[in-house]
C-alpha cells in the first residue's frame, strides 16, 4: 500500500475540509499528500479564422470570443496555482511533511486513474463548487470517483470537527470486512474510541460484529459492538447521531454493483445525509 494521500481540491467551501481531514490523516499515518487541482477542458477548440466567409462582425465576433476563451484559460491557471500554493501552505502548517502539488488540464475522473498507482487513499469532498445547487445530494465528481476508483474514499463533510469516535457500519459484506481490516493495519485509527454497528434483522448479524471485534482486538484495537433495529439506512444514521460519532467508516460496493449505484441505495443515502467524514473501503 503506497503511503500517499491523492487529496482533490477544486477552491470550493469543501476544499478546506478537504485538506483538513487529509492533514489527520497523514500526521497519524505518517504519510505524504499529494494535492490535484484539475482544470476543465477548453471550452472552445482553437479556430483558424483565416477561412470563415463573411468578414465584418461574424469574423469579428469570433476572434473576440476565441480571445475570450483564452484569458479565461489563463485565469483559470492562474487560479488553480493559487488554490494549490494556498493548500500547500495550510498541510505545512498542519504538520505535513511532505506535499507536492500537481495542476492539471482535463477530465477529473481521467487525471485520478493516472494517479491512483502511486496512492493509497483518496481524500474528495462530498460536494464541490456547484453544492449550493443541489442541497442534500452527492457531488457529481464524488459519485464518478467512488464508482470508478480502486483505492479507498475518504469523504470530507462541509464542516469538520475533532475526530475522537469512529463508527464501522459493517453489513457482513467483503467490503465491510475489508474495511475492518483496513483499521488494522494504519496508526490513524489507534486511540479512538471504536464502536462496530450492523442494522436489520438478517441472520448472521451477531456473528458479523463479533468477527470484526476479534480482527481488531488482534491488532490490538479495542471496539464495542452493536445490532441496531429497524431499516439499515434510518438505524444507522440515528445511532450516528446519538452516540456523538464523530467518523463513519463502511464498506464500499464491489466493482459490479458500484457501477449501478443510485439515490435510494443504503450506501447513497447515508452518505446523502452523514455529516461526519466518512471512509468508503472497496
């Protein structure tokens, strides 16, 4: 597992939990950030304008809007460097060691799988500079990264808070167990207060939660365990609430299924709701 933290910025009001939450994780793990800033495509290709018919204003009109085009090009650059020399500012503060930062032109989804082999960990926030549009929804950017991404997810809420408390939402799935084991192996994770909730009525449920403590209490990690009652969604989201966690960590869907995740889904409608950092295990 590579110790870089891949941490998405786009100059929204989540980048800065963005970067809070990926400086928690990588002053306890020890780890490196690597920031990315990527800038969209050109709006408008480049036009050779020698050969339009009909010079005056069509002609006119055109070069000023490909002149156009260009300065907002070069603002956005501009922009961006200062978005990601400001981030690296704010990890230095935080402790971080090592930061690098990298700028880039294209899709976001594309500049991510370029990067995903030298990470181990994805640090995105829930929504980005388009969140006031959509209240209560998942970014568009954060759904195409967990659908496609093969590292884990960590989503940053629009407000961070000091992470004493963690929740493992465990469904008895590969993920969830994966996700257990993810807990084991990084320093992140030591010294809070763990607690392994599994919602519904379905068999297996205590079996579930006292595998996963025993995973962890051979790692030396100490957890409790609950079965909550009622629909998985409402159950976990409650008990969220009342015990003052501070932290969600769960598993992610398997390739197959991700790829047809959709609001009404447990997993999208938690997360649509959860105002905590939440860490998504595939």
């Amino acid at each position: 597992m590579t110790n870089t933290i891949l941490a998405l910025i786009d100059g929204s009001e989540f980048s800065r939990p963005v970067l809070d939450l990926a400086a928690w994780a990588a002053t306890r793990n020890r780890a490196a950030v690597r920031l990315l800033h990527v800038l969209p495509p050109k709006s408008l290709p480049r036009v050779d304008l020698s050969g339009e018919i009909g010079l005056g204003a069509r002609s006119t009109l055109l070069s000023e809007l490909a002149a156009l085009d260009e300065q907002r090009a070069r603002l956005a650059m501009v922009r961006g460097r200062a978005i990601l020399d400001d981030a690296t500012a704010v990890l230095k503060t935080a402790g971080v060691r090592s930061v690098t930062a990298q700028l880039r032109q294209g899709v976001l989804l594309e500049s991510v799988a370029g990067q995903e082999a030298e990470a181990g960990l994805i640090v995105i926030g829930k929504r980005g500079e388009s969140a006031d549009r959509a209240p209560g929804h998942l970014g568009s950017n954060f759904e195409r990264i967990v659908r496609a991404a093969t590292l884990p997810v960590l989503m940053a809420p629009r407000r961070m808070r000091e992470i004493r408390r963690a929740t493992i939402a465990h469904d008895g799935s590969p993920s969830a167990r994966r996700a257990v084991e993810r807990v084991t192996r990084l320093p992140a994770y030591r010294g809070l207060e763990i607690e392994i909730v599994r919602a519904g009525e379905g068999a297996g449920g205590e079996a579930s939660l006292a595998e996963a403590q025993a995973v962890l209490a051979r790692a030396g990690i100490a957890a409790t365990t609950r079965l909550l009652s009622g629909a998985p969604e409402e159950a976990i989201l409650t008990h969220l609430q009342d015990s003052g966690s501070d932290f969600l960590i769960m598993g992610a869907y398997g390739h197959s299924r991700i790829r047809s995740l959709m609001v009404g889904s447990t997993t999208t409608a938690i997360l649509q709701k959860v105002q905590l950092p939440a860490l998504l295990v595939r």
